[in-house]
C-alpha cells in the first residue's frame, strides 16, 4: 500500500512504532507504520511500549528452581561414583588386568627375609617403561633376590603408581623407582581423561581417599559423554562381557616376575625432544615423592632410583637440561634415595623402540636390564661373579634375531631336551591345555585323563586346579572357552581357544590363549602343550612334542656378544 | 563478561541482584547506582578466553567517553532547540566516525593497499565489546531526542540505559523510550517474583540452548568451514546446517537469556527473535530474525533514505542498500558484504514478485529457509573463496560423500531433530506464557540449569566453550 499519509511528511527519524517490524517498513509501506502508532496511542500504551510477559507462576517455583541444581549438586559425587565405569575401555582393562597379576606375583615373592632390607624383595615401580624395559626375572638370576616388575602405565600419574605401590611394600623391600619424566609434572588439580577411567572402574576407594575436594573437583569435570558411555559399560557388565575387554596389550604374556613379554606394535615414534626437567623441590611431584621416601623410610623400605629407559632425543642434553638432571638427583639424593644411574644411561637408539619412546623392543629391555644390573650389583651387595657387561646371555628370546641384524653375535650355547613328563614335572598346580595325539609317554597327571591314539584338545588341571578336566576328542575338536569359566573361580580372565589349525599350517590344532597362537613354530606334530599359571592368568611355558611323549628341544641359551664399539 | 561463564552465574548475577534490591530498600538513587556499578564492572571484566587476566580498562574508558558525549549531545538537542540538527549531525557523524575506526580500519586499509599494490601495516586496534550495539543505541538516543521523544535527561538513569548488562554486548538494540520510564518506577526496585520467575525460565532455557545445543553444534560446523579441503555433498551440508542451528541456538540463547536477566531486574527488554526458521518468505525472516537491529535499520536508514515514497526502483534500491549496510554492520569483511547484498536482493526480488499468488505454506518455508541457509554459508565462511567452496560443495561439485568423520550419522540425527525443533516447538515466550510456572516446571528448569553448569565446566576443562557469536559484532 503506497501512502501519502502526514507521518510520510514528517522528518523521516520520527517513523517509531509500538510494534516495530522492518517489513512493515520494506514491504508494506510507512501507512502502515503511522497506522500502527495511531494503535498503539489508542491503547495508551507509552512509546516504544514493550509488551509484558504474561506468565503464571506458582510461590513455590523460585524456591524449588533454587534448590534443585542444589540437590543435584549434593547428590552428583555420590551418583557418579555409584553409575560411572569404563569397562568398555581397553587400557583400563589392562591396567586392571596387569594390577590382579602383580598383586599376586608381590605375594608370591613371598615375605621379606631379612628385615635390613638386604634380602627381600626388589621392587621395580615406574610406568609402562619400566613395564616394558625391565626384565625382573634375569634381575632376579643376577642379583639373587626376589624382584617384581612393579611397572604400570604413566596415565596412571605418581599420585596413583605411589598409592598402590604402598599398599603392596613392606618392610625389608627395596624400591627401585624409575618414573618417566613426564610424571615429574603432576598436578592434582583433575584426574583427566587417562587417569580417571582406571580408579572409577576398578579402584573406586582410592577416590574416596584423594581427600573431599579434589574429588570433588575431579567428580565435576567428567565430561557428561562418560555418563552415556557409562550405560554401555553397565550393559558389558551385566552380561558379563567386562571381563572380556580387550586390552592394549596382552598381559597373559606377563612373567612370574611381572614383566610384560608382548610384541608390541612398531608405530614409528617420531622425533624425541630433550628432555627438560623443572625444579621439582616443593611442586605437587616432588611432595608426593618426598612423602612417598618419609613413609617407605618409616617402614624400613630401602629406596634406589633410576631413570627410565627411552629413545635418545634427538641432541645431546645442554646445560639446562643437565642442571634439571643434576637438581633432580640432589632432590632425590636429599629424599633418601639412591640414584644409581645418570638419564644418558638409559637413552638406547631410538629404532629400538616400539610404539612410544618409552616402549624398547625385547632386545633393546635385555641390554637395558644387563646395564641396570651391574650398575645395582655394587649398591646391592651383589658380586658378579665372573661376568662382564660386554658378554651377555640370553634364553629363549625374540629378541635374538633383531640383535643380530643390528651385529651382535649369537652364539647357542646350550640347549635342553626333554620329554613330555620330564618338562611338565614343574608344573604340579597349573592347568595344561593339551592339543594333538598323544601315543602315549604322557605325565601321571595328564595320563589318566588324556585317551591315546586319537585327536584331543583338552584343559587339564594340576595340584589344587585338578578337578579341571575338559576333554574333547574328535579329528576336528574344539575348545572355546576362558579360563573363569574353565576354573569357576574369580582368577585373572585369559580366553582360551584350542581349535583345528587353518590348512598349511602343517599342524592339526592351535591354541589361541587372548587370540594369540602359543604354539611353537617348527614343532613336531604331535602334541602341542601350553601352561598356564592359573592364579595369575598367564601363559608359563609352551612346547610341542612327539605324539609318543619323547624328547623335544624345550629351551635354548645363547651367548650374546656386543658388537665392537667403534673407534 | 560472558552470561555463559561462571564467575557471571554463580557470582556476579546473585551479588549484583542481592546488591541492586539491598539499594532499592534505600533509596531508588542508590539502586540505579548500583546497577550502573555492576554493568560498567560487567563491561570491564577481562574477556575469559584471553591469554592475560586484565582488566580491559581502555574499552571501559571509550564507552564512558561515548556515554558522556551522547549525554551532553543529547542535552543541548533537547536546551537548544536551534542548533538540535547541527548537534544531531555532529553526534552522529562522530558516533559512526568512532565506530568506523574501530571496526572498519583495517578493513579499509587492507583493501586499499590491495588496490594500490602497497603494502600496510595494519593498526593495532582491539575491537571493543559491544561497540555496534552501544553506537547504535546512542544514535537511536540522538535522534530520539532530536524528535522530542527522548525528554528524560538524568546522566545516571541515562548511563544504564546504555550500559544495562543485559543488553549490553549483544543487544536488544533499546530505545530510550523503552527503559528509562522503566528505570523511574518504584515498582521496578522491588523483588516481584512475576517478573523473576519467568526471568529465571528465560535465563535457564537460553542458557540451555547456548551451552547444550549450540556449542553443541559448533564443532560440526568448524570441521566443515575451516577444513583445508573443499567440502563435497553430504559435507557440505552437514556443515552448513551445523551453522545454522549454532547460529539459531547461539542468538536464540543470547536473547532468551538478555530477556530472563531483565526481568530478573523488573525490566522488559525487546523481543529480538521469533522463531525465524519459521518464516515463509524473506522479509518474513527479517521479521523475526535480530528485530531490534531490523527496526533500527528501517527506522534510521532506510526511512531516510526514502523509504518507499520515491518510487518502485527507488524504494528497491533503499531496500538493497539497507541490507548492505545491515550486512556491514556485522563485520568487516566481504562475506558480510556479500552476505547483506545477497539478502537485499532476496529483498528486492520478493518485491518484485509483489501481490502474485504466493507459494503455499509449506514450499514458503522451505524455499526461504534454504535462502536463509545459503545466507549463512556466506556469512560464516572464513573468505569469500571459502563461501564459494561451500556453495560448490552444497550443489555437489566437489563430488557426493568426502572424507566424513565417524561422528556424522549422529551429526544427521541430531541436525534432524533440531530442525523438527525449531519448526513445531513452541518459543520460550510462547512456552512462557503459556504453561504455568509451577513447581514441577521448576524441577525440570533447576535440572536443566544443573546441567547446564556441568556441560560449562567440562567445555571449559576441554577449552571448548565459546562466547556468543554476536559478541562478536
């Protein structure tokens, strides 16, 4: 509607209305606008009006709106501690997994025979470098006192790896503590996102125990996707598939020491900046750790340090780097510890690395352990017996053919032969899962319930697992089952798979322990045996023998030689 | 200071509310006093995401400078009734003179050293907070006085006119007209739960609706617009409708919670949104979309411009040239340029199509929500070579299905859901008004508002929370 209305001659900024729309303006015409104004002055309203808001409300609604997100902040810790877990996340499992394992391997170590701490336990506590780059059982040979791989993971941070540290010591132990350096910058402001789902799965009391408020402070920083998530890990839960989570790595390959014999992953680890350490004296780490020595002190627990092995960065330390080094040793040296190594000694070629610069490959954790031992025989009272460091042996080890293509010389040295019943003789409360024809030539334990002379897969128990016996016999027989079920009792969880090889395999059966193969390559085919330790859930031993239970190479020992140092 | 922060919620809006009624008990002076204290404080508080904790002095002092010369300018228009259009033109001339040198000098240099071939270095100049907004409610304030509208002339009621937290960054763009009788009442300076119990709906849902929904979106629209690659089909789709509901949710918000601060302090601002995606034809848009900047745009610019008394290509030209400048006013920058001729085209050519059989309902939604989305490409983009990526990509020439995230079946369903949402669900005022606050809307609001608090402590734990996309402006 064109409009030659008197607001049309007016000064144009006079053109308010009470309902202003820019189309009334654009569209239908300044008529409208003036038509508008006229309303709005019939119906009194004052220029410009704004229309209230015409609700209805109850007295209570202000009160019971206040006190709602009170209530809801009231009940949220209690709420969250109760609903929250992450067991569906596969590096909690495994952290889970290896802590079940290392408790019993701790209490297996038996307790500390002299209480000087000259005899009891060794125990290695760090992350998953000291998890991966220690090897507590040659420690254990060498040093001739009981050792644990007492190695986790990093994400863990100091506050939580001292925690249960602690609750695993006693007195007459001796601590080598070998941190990574990045657990040097613990703050306990929040538990993040790597830390948190281990505790609120798995080890709800130690969050009760990290003090009011920063449970508090970590309770409210959960991002509210780990609610839903939650809902998912209460369904695995419920149908027990939990004890399935698949972990990062197979901790059935843990030793009887605790050391993790995985092949990891060659991820190519990128380039390893320096290493720049803080003034940790009066930080949250450096409290932790000193609190960490007065308590491990009051109970007569000796206290070594080393550092942690890691690819070499990529130049030499300078001099802050060497002063951060230096401050970090007289910090540790004021604690009571006794620092054993400089950082350097620990740094090894960054291609005998694995997945991160803290994970070395199997070669690379027998040098480092070969080091770290004779830098401990002097501070444990240890001769070494003839031995040099440049002359090494090793057993059974993947790690033999990567030495090699890097020149070290290998030489076998001795090999052990033994039959079926000779080699099982150890293994007096273990489960065996058996898997072939056997023609006879079997142990006592397994004879009585093995038939001969035709195909079987079975799990057989010894010692107290004897009421174990699954047997199952036909040329295409199979066993799918995990080792909970197996043995009915709350053990560490493996899942265990004896089924018929794939064709070319040139074998008749395998059996998959966390889907893995553990039968040997190049074994005869006959009978293929794995061991398993029951009460911690890993596999011992593994061999293959004739189908009449004869002799077969069971372990090798090779001498190791360093390549020679270049001039 | 940000409505969407915690030092806003938890501290600073219960001790300016428990300060301001305290000084009302005493005396009115002292509350409007109070109020002004608390929005200069609420102005100069350092931005959160800013790299120093300092207080931002410099843009307090501009505003305080922009306040006490629009006063004076204001006063001698009102005292001096012979040189009122010399000290109108002044005023506005030097408010859009301040506004143009912060907002648009570099803008301007870089363009001019683009056409000269020199290069420039530019200015070092910090946009400050709410400057469109705080301009052009002071030239509304000018002319309003030119026009005899404005008679009220007390400094302290007029200083929080200007600077009345809620309205402050982000609009409402007031008159002056609209809040000092508001600021004059006694009524107004007493607790009155009819106003704070639909102000505590608005400030919850709008908190709602920036916190949950879109922050929400914003990482789906940030993935598609500032990838290096150009989008293709799918891609470009799910970004550009990411955008719109961020954009929808985020002002949406912004007004709700203005709206609920307001009332909180027994003042009704503006309605500045109307369920805009709702809209069956462009000027219909404009409608609902941003009202307040609307009504200003028609009232002091394209009314003097002509408006629509000059004839049809005149008045087609008015129309073009107020979206430019609309689209101006939003930023320094060709998108938005492009982005306010593109709407004063849509303009003029739903003019052109005047009185014909319009479309039925349906197909009018749709078609002018698809222009408005197409608007929003150009809007958001971080270039115009950008915007052109985007476009590409939407009509498919960058090929059907790129490299999607995991993530964008759930991005659909949630994108789906939300424009179900804006299509049939009532708006907060509607949800308002028509429901009755009791308490068990109360239990449903305080959960909400829980929630909300959670969702701003995790965003800010994992440095995702955002300011909102008018504070910009």
């Amino acid at each position: 509607m064109e409009v030659a209305g008197e607001s049309n001659r007016r000064p144009l900024f006079l053109a308010h209305t009470g309902r202003c729309s820019i189309i009334a303006a654009m569209a239908a015409g300044v008529g409208e606008i003036a038509q508008q104004v006229l309303q709005s002055q019939v119906a009194g309203l004052p220029h410009c009006h704004v229309p209230p808001i015409r609700s209805i409300s109850t007295r209570r609604f202000g009160w019971v709106w206040l006190l709602t997100p009170l209530a809801w902040t009231l009940a949220w810790p209690a709420l969250s501690l109760l609903w929250l877990n992450r067991y569906d996340h596969g590096e909690s499992a495994f952290i889970h997994a290896l802590y079940e394992r290392k408790h019993v391997v701790m209490e297996r170590k038996g307790p500390p025979q002299v209480a000087d701490g000259s005899g009891g336990r060794l125990v290695v506590v760090g992350g998953s470098a000291t998890l991966t780059g220690i090897d507590a059982a040659l420690m254990e040979a060498k040093l001739r006192r009981p050792t644990v791989n007492y190695g986790v993971h990093a994400g863990l941070r100091l506050d939580y790896l001292l925690y249960r540290a602690k609750q695993e010591l006693r007195a007459g132990d001796t601590v080598l503590f070998c941190p990574e350096y990045e657990l040097w910058r613990y703050s306990p402001e929040v538990l993040d996102n790597f830390d948190w789902p281990y505790p609120i799965t798995y080890d709800k009391r130690y969050l009760l125990s990290i003090g009011a408020g920063r449970f508090l402070r970590a309770v409210y920083s959960v991002p509210l996707d780990d609610y839903w998530r939650s809902a998912s890990g209460w369904r695995r839960r419920l149908r027990g598939d939990h004890h399935h989570t698949r972990p990062i790595y197979d901790t059935s390959t843990l030793s009887p020491n605790g050391d993790l014999g995985a092949e990891l992953p060659r991820g190519g680890i990128g380039r390893v900046g320096t290493v720049s350490l803080a003034e940790v004296r009066g930080t949250p780490s450096g409290n932790l750790v000193a609190d960490f020595a007065t308590w491990a002190k009051s109970k007569g627990i000796r206290l070594l340090f080393c550092f942690p092995n890691m690819a070499s960065p990529d130049g030499p330390p300078g001099d802050a780097e060497r002063a951060g080094f230096d401050s970090l040793t007289a910090f540790l040296r004021d604690c009571g510890f006794t620092v054993v190594d400089r950082p350097e000694d620990a740094w090894y070629p960054r291609d005998w690395f694995t997945d991160t610069q803290y994970h070395p490959d199997a070669a690379c954790r027998r040098v480092r352990t070969e080091s770290l031992i004779s830098r401990l025989r002097p501070h444990l009272g240890v001769s070494a017996d003839g031995a040099t460091d440049d002359v090494l042996v090793a057993h059974d080890d993947p790690a033999l053919a990567e030495l090699e293509s890097r020149g070290w010389r290998t030489v076998e040295v001795t090999r052990t032969t033994a039959s079926f019943a000779d080699w099982a003789k150890p293994y007096d409360r273990h489960l065996f899962l058996v898997a072939g024809v056997s023609e006879g030539g079997l142990p006592p334990a397994l004879g009585q319930a093995l038939p001969t002379a035709t195909p079987v897969v079975a799990a057989v128990g010894t010692g107290p697992w004897s009421y174990v016996r699954t047997v199952v016999t036909s040329a295409k027989a199979s066993l799918r089952t995990d080792l909970r079920s197996l043995t009915g009792r709350a053990v560490p969880q493996l899942s265990l798979n004896l089924r018929p090889a794939p064709p070319g395999t040139g074998r008749p059966f395998e059996i998959l322990v966390n889907r893995r193969d553990r039968i040997p390559r190049d074994s005869p085919a006959g009978l293929a045996v794995v061991v398993i330790d029951p009460e911690l859930g890993v596999v011992l031993d593994a061999a293959s023998f004739p189908a009449d239970g004869g002799p077969a190479v069971t372990r090798r020992v090779h001498r190791l030689a360093a390549p020679p140092t270049s001039p | 200071m940000l409505y969407n922060s915690f030092e806003f919620i938890l501290v600073f809006l219960p001790a300016a509310l428990l300060l301001y009624f305290g000084a009302a008990a005493v005396s009115r002076g002292l509350a409007n006093g109070v109020l002004c204290a608390a929005s200069l404080l609420f102005y100069a508080w350092p931005k959160p995401w800013g790299a120093a904790w300092e207080w931002d002095w410099r843009n307090l002092l501009l505003l305080l400078g922009s306040i006490l010369v629009n006063f004076v300018l204001g006063a001698a228009i009102r005292r001096r009734p012979g040189r009122a259009k010399a000290a109108l033109a002044f005023g506005v001339a030097l408010n859009l003179a301040v506004l143009g040198y912060y907002k648009y000098a570099n803008f301007a240099l870089s363009n001019y050293s683009a056409v000269v071939g020199r290069d420039f270095s530019p200015l070092h100049i910090v946009l400050p907070l709410g400057i469109s907004f705080f301009t052009f409610t002071q030239i509304a304030f000018l002319v309003d006085a030119h026009n005899g509208k404005a008679r009220e002339l007390d400094l302290t009621r007029y200083v929080l006119f200007v600077t009345f937290f809620p309205h402050l960054i982000a609009g409402p763009i007031v008159h002056h007209g609209q809040l000092m009788p508001q600021f004059s009442t006694d009524l107004a300076k007493r607790w009155n739960p009819a106003n704070v119990h639909p102000g505590l709906a608005f400030f919850t849902l709008g908190l709602f609706k920036k916190v949950a929904i879109a922050d929400g979106c914003a990482p789906w629209a940030t993935a598609v617009f500032d990838a290096s690659h150009a989008p293709a089909l799918e891609e470009a789709w799910r970004g550009a409708l990411a955008y719109t509901m961020q954009l929808y949710f985020d002002f949406s918000g912004y007004s709700d919670m203005a709206i609920g601060l307001g009332l909180l302090f027994n003042v009704r601002l503006p309605d500045n949104f109307d369920a805009p995606y709702r809209a069956t034809s462009v000027a219909d848009f404009w409608r609902r979309w941003h009202i307040t900047l609307s009504r200003f745009l028609r009232d002091y610019l394209y009314i003097p411009l002509g408006g629509n008394r000059l004839g049809g290509p005149r008045r087609m030209f008015n129309l073009f040239v107020t979206m430019l400048l609309g689209g101006v006013w939003h930023g320094a920058g060709w998108t938005f340029v492009l982005w306010g001729a593109y709407h004063g085209v849509l303009l003029v050519l739903q003019r052109l199509w005047g009185d014909r059989r319009p479309p039925p309902l349906l197909p009018a939604r749709a078609l002018t929500f698809l222009a408005v989305v197409v608007g929003w490409v150009v809007f958001r983009a971080t270039s115009v070579e950008r915007a052109g990526e985007m476009l590409s990509g939407m009509v498919g020439l960058n090929g059907l299905a790129g490299a999607s995230p995991s993530t964008s079946g759930n991005a659909w369903l949630v994108l789906a859901a939300l424009l179900v949402f804006v299509n049939v669900a009532p708006t907060t005022k509607q949800w308002v008004e028509t429901r009755g606050l009791n308490a068990w809307r109360a239990v449903l609001l305080g959960t909400l508002f829980f929630f909300c608090l959670l969702l701003l402590r995790t965003n800010y734990l994992a440095q995702t929370a955002s300011p909102f996309i008018y504070f910009q402006f």
